[in-house]
C-alpha cells in the first residue's frame, strides 16, 4: 500500500503559467514544503519528471527503498509528480528515485527546489523551512537609495571558503562568524557592497561554486540557510548590499543533480552542439524549454524574496549568447537568421530582466559579459537585453596591461588608458578586477606591478586611484585591498599577516579613502553612467606619461580635477588647464606618507587666468611619483 496521500498545491492557473514559461514562483509550488493536512504534519513533496514511469521520494525514514513512497503523476501532462507524506519532519534527509519510460533507466536524484542539502561530500537534499524574522525594514525601505545607477557603488567579491580560515585545522568560518568579521571589516574599508561568488549548493570545492547543484539551498559548508538570512540581515544593518553570482549558463553531469533527470535531457539542451559546454565539461540549460525558463526565473526571483539579495552578479553570460562560443567551425550550427548569436538565450534573458526589475525595486543585475554584444545593460523595450550594468572587460585588460609595462615605456602606450573613454558611455559598465585576474599565474594585483618594492606599491595606489576616479561602478576581489602578494588559493585563508607592514597596510588606508572620495564627492557617481559627467583636461602628455581630466555631478561647485602621474618622476611646476577661476584645494593624493608615499602634497594655490589646455584659466601642481592628486576649485 502506497503511504503517498493524494494532495496539490498547485492550481490550473500555476500549470498554465509553468507550460508557459511564465510561472516565476516554482518555489512555492515544487519542492519539499512542510504542510498539514487534515490535522496530519508532514511534507508535501513535487518534483517536474515528465518521462518518468515511476518516482519514489526515499530517505532515511524509509529506508532508502524505492516504491516504499511512489508519488503520484498529474493528469494535466505537466510531468509533475507530487503527494504528502505525514510525519516526516524538519531535517529529513531525501531523494527522488526515478525509473524512467526511457529503457527502464533509474535515476537517485537530489531535489531541484531544496532549501538545504547535506554537507558535501553527502548529497541527499534536507526538508527544510525558511521561517526567520528580519531585523532589516529600515535598509529595505530605503533600499532604492543605495542601490541607484547615481550612486556609489562599490563592490568587495568574497569567495567565503577562503577569505578568512580558524584554527590550526584550517576550518572554514561559518555564515555567523562571517556576520561579525565580515560585517566589521566592510564598514572600516567602507565598501558599499559586498558579492559572494556562488552560495548555492556545489559538490566540488575547486569550482569555486560555479558548478551548481542545489540552485535554492545556500551551501551547507558555513551553516543552514537561517544562518545564511542572518549574515545577510546583518549587512543590510550594517548599510551593505548584497550581491550574488548567478550561474544559468551550465550545471554539473554530477549523478544526483539536474543532468539526465528523468531519464532523460530534461534541463539541459538534447543537441550536444547547444547542450554541452567544452570549456568547463559541463550541461547548458535548454533557454528554449519552457518549463527551464520558470525554474531558472523562479531561482532568480526567489533568492531576491527570501534572502533580501539586492542584486544578482550573471555569470558567463556570454558563453550564452553565443552558439559558436569556444566551438570550432563544425562545432555548431547557426540561427534561423544565419547568425551565431543564441536566440532563446536572447529572449531568456530579456524575460529574467523583466521579471527582476518588475518585481522588486532598487535592485541591480549585472552581466560579466566579455564581448562588444550591443545594448547589454540598455533596457528591453529599447532593444536591449536589460541588465542594470555591465563588467567592463576591456578596461580591466588594457588598463592591467598598462600597468604591468616598466615606467620608462609607458609614454608609448596612452592610448591603452584613453581609448576606455571612446566606448565607456556604451553601457553602464562596473570596472572589475575580480578573481578571474589572480589565477592560473596570473599573478595578484599587486604582483603585476613592475619596479622596486616602493614603486609596486606606488603603482598599485595609483592603479585603485585611477579606478576609483575614472567612471562607473567598481568591484574589487578580496585580498586585493591590502596588496596580496601571492595569487589567490581556494583551499587557504588570505595572507593577513601582510598587514603588520606598512606598505600593505597603506594599500588597505588608500582603499579605505577611495571608498570615502567615492561617497561623499557626488562627481564621482552621480553622472558616472553619463558623457555629461566626464571631460578631458589633457590626454595626449604622452612624454611625460601624465593623463587630467574632470569629473562632474549635478552641481558645479562639486566638480573635480583629477591629474596622474604615471612615471616616478615628481613633476614640478606641471600647469594644467581649468575651466574657472577661484583656489585650487587638493583633497586627495595617493602620495600620502599615511598610505606609504613620499609624502609630495600641494597647498591651496590660486588659479591664474592664463589659458591653458584650451581652458580658461590654469594653474601650476606638483605631481608626486606615481602618484595621483584629486582637486576641487574653491570660488573666491
């Protein structure tokens, strides 16, 4: 006798919705989720397996032995199987077994829709719930005003099984731990983000969260999702955002996870050309399968509801767009237009956008988008794919290559800094040096930087300095604020130690006050997606290696002239043109002894009106070393 009690939570109206594509709430619906029916507790269980023959929730309480709990299918030709279990509880461990239609084949699989799984190497989903009381109103609320494209926004990416390690075992800090040592240490940095690389449940540590598994069930590495909502709670107290990557490009060929499901390709694409992603030798979602589109939408929308997040970091949105991404010619097959570009992804990516946008205000996505694919973070109903902002990967890669040149040769690469500017209003582009630039030999940051120790760290001030002053949203990988010496390892906490020496500690200050520059000048944010906010002073100085410029926000009296220096050599005397008259105040200079320069600093000066540089007027600065001084025009 089958112990399954007929039950549905679903209504015609969801079926409709989920055949449609267009039921973004999946989460509510399919799952494990405890109930009570009549007078009875246990858990209502439903699982989309359309080419199955029988499926069997197993577990410890029966014993791991199929057919003991066979679900029941719907009569509506959803696919879905579902029925209520009494008396199973909270902390139950589960899988589906599923015998297919396709040749008898079984399959153990994990829950899809689970809010929690075992602690890897264990791979069996839990019955979890998400009750938890947020103490977060005030940051919600008000959630608009952080999160705004005319805002400062300032991302640290956190890898959160290696920022920071306990103990001689090396043990992983836990989601509450995080909520104390984290929470402290962005409020004294003064970032106004902070971005978790993947937290939902992955069964292979080195990568890195990238292959996902269990896509609604933070990973049970650091604590259960209440701790998770805790550290999150925590942050938005402490005035943090939240951001998270989101992976919809590929998934893991794992035995217990979305690969083969039923039996067969039900998540993934059945055209190898379209359904395996050589890179990474993993499956890619099927963006034209209906019923695909409402589970990744309803993950996306439900990490948005039940976690707070404030926006959702899409991972390799490019290996999406395109059919021909890393494939030879024979290697795929193009569009009904002839054209390489995915066009289910396309339209996936148009309706996740809408729906995160025309859910939940004051949130943000962001695509890591590596190609000049037009429009990416315009909005959908002007032809765009509809994203918030965008990385920008061109800077990231001429500015690196900029830097790591010896000083005496950069004079003939400028180009390399200015061209960023003859594209940078094409999107609203985030500046990121992420993890992807400290590995695989790459070098840290602060690795790359050429000269002596004291010009290395010259250089990396003036790198973040230019960063921080030059337009669109920043993201910063961890380790990188105090100058990490050594590439980043997954396995191993960040080099802390470095911070008893100076010139490290001077990097984490120089972060510390780039942060503040970044909030509290509105130049620096207001208009960083606008040309009105941007104007060269001088960009052809080539000999002596030295780039100006002013930054501009919705009031004049707050504009800000900005001068590089990108040699060793102090500049003395350097005139530069400003466009009014008034006193030159330096209210920044990457130089400071504080932050381990030579201390070259210039006093209030008065502009002369002497035209200069095709301004008006001009004045004469001392630039110091690799160094850069941030000014504004105080009015007599």
């Amino acid at each position: 006798m089958n112990k399954v009690q007929t039950y549905s939570l679903f209504t015609d109206f969801d079926i409709e919705l989920f055949k449609a594509g267009k039921h973004f709430r999946l989460y509510e619906k399919l799952g494990a989720h405890l109930i009570e029916v009549d007078g009875a507790k246990g858990v209502y269980f439903a699982v989309w397996a359309p080419s199955a023959r029988t499926v069997s929730v197993v577990g410890d309480f029966n014993y791991w032995i199929q057919g003991e709990h066979v679900l029941q299918v719907r009569w509506d030709s959803s696919g879905i199987w579902e029925g209520f279990i009494p008396g199973i509880e909270q902390g139950t461990t589960y899988k589906y077994k599923i015998q297919s239609n396709n040749g008898g084949i079984i399959t153990e699989k994990a829950d899809p829709f689970a809010f929690y799984c075992e602690k890897p190497p264990h791979t069996a989903s839990v019955v979890w719930d998400l009750d938890y009381k947020w103490k977060d109103k005030k940051w919600m609320q008000n959630r608009k005003e952080h999160n705004g494209l005319d805002k400062p926004y300032s991302v640290y990416e956190v890898h959160l099984g290696s920022w920071k390690r306990k103990g001689e075992e090396n043990r992983f800090l836990t989601y509450l731990e995080y909520a104390d040592d984290l929470v402290k240490y962005l409020k004294e940095t003064g970032f106004t983000h902070v971005e978790f690389m993947p937290v939902m449940e992955y069964p292979y540590d080195p990568s890195w969260g990238y292959q996902l598994v269990g896509y609604f069930a933070p990973t049970s590495r650091f604590g259960n999702p209440q701790d998770f909502m805790v550290l999150v709670d925590k942050l938005h107290q402490a005035g943090i955002g939240v951001i998270l990557d989101w992976v919809p490009s590929h998934f893991p060929e794992d035995a217990h996870g979305l690969g083969f499901f039923d039996g067969s390709n039900l998540f993934e694409h059945p055209d190898r050309k379209k359904g395996y992603h050589p890179d990474w030798k993993s499956l890619i979602f099927n963006y034209g399968r209906n019923e695909v589109r409402s589970f990744l939408i309803s993950n996306a929308l439900f990490w948005l509801q039940h976690y707070h997040i404030d926006g959702l970091r899409v991972d390799a949105v490019a290996s999406m767009l395109y059919l021909d991404y890393s494939r030879e010619e024979g290697e795929w097959e193009p569009n009904i237009y002839g054209g390489r570009e995915n066009l289910d992804t396309i339209s996936f990516l148009k309706d996740f956008n809408e729906a995160v946008y025309g859910n939940y205000e004051g949130v943000q996505t962001i695509a890591e988008e590596s190609t000049s694919f037009p429009m990416v973070s315009r909005p959908t109903f002007a032809g765009g794919l509809g994203f918030g902002m965008k990385w920008m990967m061109g800077w990231m890669h001429d500015t690196l290559e900029y830097f790591q040149k010896e000083t005496v040769y950069r004079k003939y690469h400028q180009n390399d800094l200015t061209f960023s500017m003859t594209y940078t209003y094409t999107e609203n582009f985030m500046l990121p040096l992420s993890h992807d630039e400290v590995v695989y030999g790459k070098k840290s940051i602060a690795g790359r930087m050429p000269g002596d120790e004291w010009q290395k760290f010259a250089n990396l001030r003036l790198l973040y300095s230019y960063m921080f002053t030059h337009p669109g949203t920043k993201l910063l990988f961890m380790g990188s604020e105090f100058g990490q010496s050594a590439e980043w390892d997954f396995q191993n906490s960040l080099d802390w130690h470095l911070l008893q020496y100076p010139f490290h500690n001077g990097i984490k200050l120089t972060i510390t006050k780039l942060n503040s520059l970044y909030k509290t000048e509105p130049a620096l944010h207001q208009k960083q997606f606008s040309p009105e906010g941007f104007e060269w002073i001088n960009y052809s100085d080539h000999e002596n290696a030295v780039m100006s410029y002013i930054r501009k926000g919705n009031n004049p009296k707050d504009d800000l002239i900005i001068v590089l220096n990108f040699t060793q050599v102090v500049r003395e005397n350097y005139r530069i043109g400003i466009p009014k008259k008034g006193k030159l105040v330096e209210i920044f200079n990457s130089d400071e002894v504080d932050f381990g320069g030579s201390g070259l600093k210039n006093k209030k000066t008065t502009i002369d009106i002497n035209p200069y540089d095709g301004k008006e007027y001009s004045a004469s600065i001392t630039l110091p070393p690799l160094g850069v001084c941030v000014f504004k025009v105080e009015s007599k």
